[in-house]
C-alpha cells in the first residue's frame, strides 16, 4: 500500500490531470437524485467539486493523500484516505456512485449493494485494446474486457453504454468503456 500511496502522490504531482469534470457525469448527472454520492478514486477532486457545487454530499475516497490535501474542505465533503483494495462499500448508502477511469473488480458487486434503490452508477475506465498494444501500456489487470462493464451490472437498468476510442486524462489516446445505470 505505501509503495502505491508513494507512487500516486509522485503522479499527482509530476503528472496532474486536468481539472475539467468527466464528460459523461455532465452529461447524466440529470439522472441522479441529489442526496449522498460516492466518488472512487476521486483524485484531486474533479468530480467532487463539481457533485458537492449540485448539493450532493460526497464521499471522496482515494489512496493518495496528496491528492485529497487538493480537495477543498467544506461539510459537504468527507474525504477518505483507503486503499481501495481492502475498503468495503456500505449497503444501501449512496444516491449516486461515479467511477472514473479507475477499475476494482473486487468494488464492482459492491457498488451494486451500496447504491439505495434508485440510486445512479456512472462508471467510465479503459479496456483492452483489441489490437496489438503498444509498449508502456497500461497494466492489463486494470483493463476492462470487451464488454465486462455491461456485464457486471446487466441487472440494473442501464441508461447508457459504449466502448469507444478515446484520449485519457494526459491526452493519450485510448480505448473506454462508458456506463450510466440505474438500480430500480
């Protein structure tokens, strides 16, 4: 955990991400409920800010504490320092979860339970990219499979789903799989 910790603090540093809020939250946010989100992986704080700003109270919960020193603090903002790898989600807790470029397969179920009936999962990572990939690409462990997002939450209601070509946060390109669901 200390060697991830040390090496997210030293990405968020080195290699920031850009500030802007995912695309897809702006996009389906309409859809969610205002009452209580979760932001996993949340960074420094793109998607919470802009949660927190809508009304909702968020749970911002990362590894790097660098990161979560870059989210303002304010009541409506819980920040969470955890590995995720051994944090549990609690059941029936949140309106609305959102997932951005992150993957734990291990959380997935999780974030099913953990959602209040008619609460909102958007969910958007990478996936495998279906050609040969080039050299430093990402750790397969953290790739979604072609549709293995759809896959794992086929018993919501899914609003919105796609796999495409994309640009990541650090403008390299990409391939994405896009999830917008709703537990009823």
């Amino acid at each position: 955990m200390y060697e991830d910790k040390a090496r997210w603090n030293e990405r968020h540093v080195t290699k920031p991400m850009r500030h802007e809020v995912a695309p897809i939250l702006k996009k389906y946010i309409g859809n969610a409920k205002i009452g209580k989100a979760l932001d996993l992986a949340c960074g420094t704080g793109r998607n919470t800010h802009f949660l927190e700003e809508l009304g909702f109270s968020v749970d911002a919960i990362d590894l790097s504490d660098y990161a979560l020193s870059q989210i303002k603090d304010t009541p409506n903002i819980i920040k969470i320092e955890t590995d995720l790898d051994t944090y549990d989600l609690k059941e029936n807790t949140y309106d609305l979860i959102i997932n951005c470029n992150y993957l734990n397969r291990r959380l997935m179920a999780q974030m099913i339970g953990s959602l209040k009936e008619g609460g909102l999962i958007i969910f958007e990572t990478f996936i495998e990219a279906h050609e040969k990939p080039e050299q430093g690409s990402m750790n397969p462990d953290y790739l979604l499979k072609k549709n293995e997002l759809l896959n794992a939450f086929n018993n919501l209601d899914v609003i919105y789903y796609e796999e495409v070509d994309g640009v990541n946060l650090r403008g390299e390109k990409n391939k994405t799989a896009s999830l917008v669901a709703k537990k009823n």
